[in-house]
C-alpha cells in the first residue's frame, strides 16, 4: 500500500464519519446519538489532518498546526459520558460529566499561546524541525496518552458494570449494548496501538514506528463498521419506548406496588394478557416489549404493568421469558423439534440470541440447557451449537 492509496482511504473514511454523524443528528433518537455523531465529527478532523500530515501543507495552512494535540484530548470523555447514557447510568449531564472535560480544558489553555502565534511565527516553528520533533513527543501529549487509557478503561467499567446487572432484555438493548461492548474494545485495542506507535518513534524503534500513519486504518475499520451496523442492525441507533427499548432489571415488585390493592380491573387485564400468551402464544414474538403488549390489548402500558407485578407478582421480562422457557422445556422433553439444536428450539420459543436465552435458562433453573438436557435421561440428544 502506497501513501496515496492511504490518504484515499483516510479521506474516504472522514467523509464517511461525517455522513454518520449527521444521520445521527437528524434521525436517531437513542441517549447519546448527538455526542457520538460529535465524536464522529472531532475524528474526521482528525483523519483530515492525518490525510495531510505533510509540511508544505501546514506551511499553507500553519493555523492548523497542532489542532490534532488538542482534539484527541475530547475523545476520551465524549466517548464515556456516551457509554453512561446508553448504559442509563446518568441520563442528563452532570457536574461529574462536566469535570470529565477539565484535561481539554487545561490543555486549550496550555497550547493558547501556540494557537494565537501568527502564520509568520507558526511557519518559523515548523522550520525548526527538531525543535518541532521534540514537541511532538513532549510530556503534554504523553499525558494525553495516559488520558485516553484511563477514559476508555472507565468505559469499560461502567458498560461491564451495567451488562452484570442485567439479565433480561429486549432484542434492541441486547444488540446495542452487544455492539456497544465491540466498539469500546475496538478503541481500546486502537488506543494501545496508537500509545505503542507514539512511544517507538519517540525512542526511535523503526519496527513499530513505522506504522504510523496506517495504524489510523483502525479507525477507518471503526467508522465504517459503524455505518455497515447502521445498515444491517437499526436497532441500534433507534430508541424504542423506555420500557420496551431498554433494560429492564430483573427485581420483584417494590414493596411499594405489593402495597397496593389487586382491581377488578387488573384481574380482568391479567386475564385478557394469559390469553395473548396462552392462546396466540404471543411469547414467540422475538423482542416482544410491554409497548406491543400494551397495543395488542389496547390499553396503556402502565396498566399492562401493574396487572402483570400485582396479579403474577413478576415484571414483564421475567412473566415473558417464563412461558418461553416452559416451551422450550416441553419440546425437549416430548422430543418434538429435534432436528433442531438446542438454540433453535429456543429461537422458535421467542429468545433472540444464544446468551440471553443461556442467561434466562441458568436463572430459572440454576443449571445451563445443555446441563438440564443430560439430567433428564429421558431426553435425546439435541447438538448444540
């Protein structure tokens, strides 16, 4: 690969990123979509930059000399209050959020003098190559280094804080949070790439240094990845109803609510949804959410709610997940559908995914499906997969 093949794919990917980011503005409703179209826009600067890392351009341009010190400092903390709206950990900023931009603050006011320089003086500095190479690698942007690790391992912390406390949800949560999940890795292994490369070419390591710039082919890989899951996986970037779309904790009924009196009306509504699972079997709608529930049955969600913890004394997701797991157990046991693995009955049952329907079974029955299967003797043999 020549560098002109390079800055085509660097170029390629910025105008992708902006095309992202501005779906994102405009048609995705999910927490956060607005900071992660920012985060697009902030990197295709960057590639832009990257693109055109040459001296005769910055002696064109000297006023954007240095921006891709100060820029990287946002991704970081842009990146982890994303992961906290998603992950609902906070759901309007906060004062912590804020402080979270303290480092960029300092920076800004760090490399000021440099940014207010005229075009003559910026022109002179990038004359004086050592002195410019000396910058580059100084102690400001190993700082930033360190900023960057320490942000996206807090990332990781609050999403796999969150993914530990859910057990059940709906299939646009799993698949966001699923997603979510490879693209905080994704940067993390980008992140520590890019540490290793800045450090090489500052002890002169040609082995590794050499990679720069082509390590930002992550980055590219990262935006377009984005945008294929954009295409294949909607959900993703489409917010559903609050109580459909995203996790539900798995908990009993608050002692508030077991406080409350069982209707007329939540018996008859209790009665009217045994129906919809029993009778249509409405359980095998892969994804089902109180909101689809709630529309079948013409009434408000809230309702639907109520009837289901005060009449069967379980949320939504567990009372669903229930029906599920007595079908599956039923066809494993009666032997019907055993062409089909273990996943596959369950996929007919309503789960949408291997580890949501190992996760359900395992609660339920304290013992994995394959483990359930070898205890019933009576059972054949299903492969799983």
């Amino acid at each position: 690969m020549n560098i002109g093949l390079l800055q085509i794919l660097l170029f390629a990917g910025c105008i992708q990123a902006i095309l992202l980011a501005t779906y994102l503005f405009f048609h995705s409703a999910i927490r956060g979509s607005r900071l992660f179209g920012i985060l697009l826009l902030l990197l295709a600067i960057h590639l832009f930059l990257v693109t055109n890392d040459r001296r005769e351009f910055f002696l064109q341009f000297p006023h954007l000399l240095h921006v891709t010190w100060l820029v990287p400092s946002l991704y970081g903390p842009i990146i982890l209050i994303f992961v906290r709206r998603i992950t609902r950990y906070s759901l309007k900023p906060t004062l912590v959020e804020w402080l979270y931009f303290v480092p960029f603050v300092l920076l800004a006011i760090y490399h000021m003098p440099f940014y207010l320089q005229s075009a003559v003086e910026k022109r002179a500095y990038i004359e004086d190559f050592p002195r410019s190479v000396k910058d580059d690698f100084g102690l400001i942007n190993q700082l930033v280094n360190v900023l960057h690790v320490t942000f996206f391992s807090a990332s990781l912390w609050f999403y796999n804080l969150y993914r530990k406390k859910i057990l059940n949800y709906a299939a646009s949560e799993e698949t966001r949070l699923l997603w979510l999940g490879n693209f905080l890795w994704i940067n993390l292994a980008i992140v520590c790439v890019g540490v290793a490369v800045f450090y090489a070419r500052k002890y002169n390591l040609p082995m590794v240094g050499s990679i720069y710039p082509y390590h930002f082919l992550g980055v590219i890989f990262l935006i377009y990845w984005s945008a294929y899951k954009l295409i294949r996986q909607p959900a993703i970037f489409q917010s559903e109803m609050e109580e459909g779309g995203f996790a539900e904790v798995s908990e009993v009924p608050s002692t508030q609510e077991d406080a409350r009196p069982v209707t007329e009306q939540h018996r008859q509504l209790a009665d009217d949804i045994k129906k919809l699972m029993e009778e249509e079997r409405l359980y095998r709608t892969a994804g089902l959410t109180l909101p689809d529930v709630a529309a079948k049955l013409k009434s408000n969600k809230q309702y639907v709610s109520e009837a289901i913890n005060l009449v069967f004394g379980k949320n939504f997701y567990d009372f669903v997940n229930e029906y599920r797991l007595k079908e599956f157990t039923n066809k494993l046991e009666s032997q019907e559908d055993q062409n089909l693995t273990l996943l596959g009955i369950a996929s007919n049952a309503g789960f949408n995914s291997k580890a949501t329907f190992n996760a359900v079974f395992k609660k339920h029955y304290g013992m994995t499906p394959s483990e359930y299967q070898r205890e019933n003797s009576n059972v054949q043999k299903t492969k799983i997969k």
